[in-house]
C-alpha cells in the first residue's frame, strides 16, 4: 500500500522548519515523514530527519518511531525525491564512483536498530558534503545493509530531504 503524507499538519511543519537553513556557516537540512509508505504493514512509522554540514563534513541522523520492535532495517540517503514508484528515490547517493574507495566510505549508511518500542536512531558522519540536487531521501530497507554489496532489501519507506540546499 501506498501512503503519500500531504495536507495541513505537515505544511505547519515545514513552514516552521525550513528545508534547508544557514546558521553561523553550518548548512542544516531537514526532513520530517516518512513522505511516502511502500508497504502497508509500516503505516505506523514516523521518521525524522536532520544533516548538518560545516568545513567540508557532513552529519546525518536518522530517527525512527513505530517499527517492529528489537530488529535492525536497512537505510541510505538516496539520490531522487520520494514517489509513488519505491525506485523513484533512485540508487544510494555515493560521493565517488572510484571503486578503490570502499562502499561504506562513499555512501551514507544510517542502519537503525529499534529498541522493544519500535523507536530507533541512526548517526553518520561523513568527511564530504552533498553538491545541492545530487541527494533527495532517505529510504528505510526491510534488511540491514549487506557491508559487501550495500544492498538492503525492500524500499520500506521514504523520507524527501533536499540535501546540499
């Protein structure tokens, strides 16, 4: 089943919330959801999210509500905006495409695990930015991230940030 969140709440939101702000040189982006649910047994699930990029490193968190309780899932920042479509978020962001880099060190992996009331939080930090439309969400996979291939299952959920500004 497909949830696309719209309507006054979240407009209050992000009206209070700027997408993206510039504070003392620290660019800030935000965003709250998930905007789009892939599959129906996940309706209950709140997501936030929240980078902050200063000097050339890029903090991303992840916070979650209303997953299953004690399991680890999969999330990424991927490159397209959410859509009705689970591959309209496109492939993960990654920052180089040099293979002698390793995977984890070009993409940006948020794996959350929920503890017995389904909530969960995720941190990585990362030692470049985002160039502004090159990453657009953050999509929450049905099984952690294999560390080989980077792959991590079903798109579950899907939270639009416009990362980079």
């Amino acid at each position: 089943m497909l949830r696309i969140r719209t309507g006054v709440a979240a407009a209050a939101v992000l009206a209070a919330v700027p997408a993206t702000a510039v504070a003392a040189g620290v660019l800030v982006d935000h965003g709250h959801g998930p905007t789009v649910v892939h599959d129906a047994a996940y309706e209950q699930v709140k997501t936030q999210v929240h980078a902050w990029s200063s000097n050339g490193t890029t903090r991303v968190r992840l916070m979650v509500s209303g997953l299953p309780a004690d399991r680890t899932f999969g999330a990424h920042v991927h490159t397209g905006g959410c859509g009705a479509d689970p591959l309209a978020s496109g492939g993960h962001y990654q920052h180089s495409t040099d293979a002698t880099v390793p995977l984890a060190e070009r993409e940006v992996w948020l794996d959350v695990t929920s503890d017995e009331r389904g909530r969960g939080v995720a941190t990585a930090t990362v030692p470049w930015t985002f160039a502004p439309g090159t990453a657009g969400s953050v999509v929450i996979h049905a099984l952690p991230t294999n560390t080989t291939t980077g792959a991590a299952g079903a798109r579950l959920a899907c939270t639009s940030v416009a990362f980079g500004g």
